[in-house]
C-alpha cells in the first residue's frame, strides 16, 4: 500500500503539465459507511452499511488531476449475533461508533473531465488518495443504554495490569484510496459515484483487540461496568475467558466511506486554461 501511494504523489509531483488556475466545485456525499474488523470481517458487507454524508471543496489542477478537502461523517456498527463463525456468535460483542473524518485527496481522471468545459469526455472513472484524520467514539450497548467504551478500558487499558496498554486515542489518521465514476450533467453540475476505504493504524474501531481481562480484577481497576461490557459471553461475571483470545491485534482496522456525489461548478464561465494531458515525445 505504502508503495501505491508513493507512486501516486510521485506522480503528481512529476507531472509535466503546467498547473493553470482552473474551477472550483464543492460536493455533497449522500451514501453510506461501513467497517472491517474483529466484529465485521468484510469491507463490504450490506449488512454493516449505514448513513453517511459528507461536503468537500474541489479544485482542479488540469482536466486529468484534482486538488480536494472533504468532511464526512458516517455511522460504523457491527454485532457478533449475526456472523456465521462460531467464535463470533460466542463472544457476543457489538458496537457503533460515529465517525468524523477530514480528509485531503488527490483525484485522477483516467480521461480529460471538466464539469465547465465543453472539450472534455462526458464520462470518467477516476481514482483517489491522500491522507484522513479521523475521530470515531465506540460504544457498547447494556442494561438499555449506550455507553462510550474507551474510557472503561474494556480490554484492562489503563488499569496498570500486567501486559495491558494505556488508553488507545480516539483522534487517528488514516490513508484513504479508491475510486468511482462520474458523469457530466451540464455546464454546472456532475454526479459521481464512489468508494473510499481508509486503512488506519488503530485496532480499536470496534473497541476489540486483544484477550479478555482477568474479570476480578478489572472490576476492581476500572469498575463493574467495564467489566460487564468487556465479556458479554455465557460465562459472563467468571474468570473462565481470562487470557483468552478476544480479537488479533496485528490485523488493524478499515472503514470506507461512499455513494453518490453530486457537484456543482463554482464558476460559470470556463476560461478553458486548463489544456489536456500531454507529454512530449523526443
């Protein structure tokens, strides 16, 4: 992955083309968000898809390459009850978290697209990649109430127990990369549909990393409700599940983000100083 996004930037910066002032368009997401991780093990799944929207500010470089800073937001939820794999319908853990994401991305057209322009294709799948910081917030569902998992430490964060860690952050960054098409409607507005995955390096999008907790003593660390929200299993309240797998820590987190876009071309006169792509042949 770290070598794509090389090769991308490396290419933009490379990029012979003489960057001209160009239009700007802002964009409205409508779509939807979903997550991979100990609970949700596919990207993908219709399943774990819930609401998103976001807005973002374009700003065309040339008719192959854009400039954009988007914010999104999306719901991520995923539960063990509905999963195939035994282990999962064990566990019984589930969660949701809201997802705020400020993102920076590079846009290539595989074609010459320009909403304004009347010399470009009407049609263009593009790619995308950049960087995301992000803020999303866990929580655990017990008793009829919604609780915010990171300050309970469910896993023995910051109790001071043995092989345990401090509290993980709930501001992260990310590298997000995907793609979509868009279609020009007229001088003023396109539609684009699109997906963006975004690859963090954290493991607790879903609040699960690593083994359960001894539960005694995670009652007495980090109260009775971290402990009841850390082991939601038939043998709940026991020290049974202690030291045993809870999720693998060495498989982090992704959460994508996608649906249809609709833009709107900021200027209404196109100065057409925006040439093609070409690259000179000696």
């Amino acid at each position: 992955m770290r070598k794509i996004l090389i090769l991308f930037f490396t290419i933009v910066v490379l990029q012979p083309q003489k960057i001209s002032a160009q239009s700007s368009e802002l964009g409205l997401l409508l779509g939807v968000a979903s997550y991979k991780g100990e609970i949700n093990t596919h990207l993908f799944n219709p399943n774990a898809f819930n609401p998103a929207a976001g807005l973002y500010y374009k700003r065309c470089l040339n008719s192959f390459w854009s400039f954009r800073l988007g914010l999104t937001y999306g719901q991520i939820t995923g539960s063990d009850a509905i999963a195939d794999e035994d282990f999962n319908q064990y566990r019984n853990l589930s969660f949701r978290s809201d997802i705020w994401d400020a993102s920076a991305l590079f846009e290539f057209n595989f074609f010459p697209f320009q909403t304004a322009s009347e010399h470009t294709s009407k049609v263009a799948p593009y790619l995308v990649a950049g960087i995301t910081f992000f803020h999303h917030n866990p929580q655990g569902f017990i008793n009829g109430s919604w609780y915010d998992l990171q300050p309970l430490g469910t896993e023995g964060q910051g109790s001071g127990l043995p092989n345990t860690t401090g509290k993980y952050k709930r501001v992260q960054f990310a590298f997000p990369m995907g793609g979509g098409i868009k279609f020009k409607l007229s001088n003023r507005f396109s539609l684009s549909v699109e997906a963006i995955a975004r690859r963090t390096y954290t493991d607790y999008l879903d609040d699960v990393s690593t083994v359960y907790p001894d539960q005694a003593e995670l009652r007495n660390t980090n109260g009775v409700l971290a402990a009841e929200l850390s082991d939601r299993t038939i043998f709940a309240g026991t020290d049974i599940n202690a030291k045993r797998q809870r999720g693998n820590a060495s498989d982090k987190d992704w959460y994508m983000m996608g649906g249809f876009t609709i833009n709107w071309t900021l200027s209404k006169k196109y100065t057409d100083k925006c040439k093609p792509f070409r690259t000179k042949l000696r």
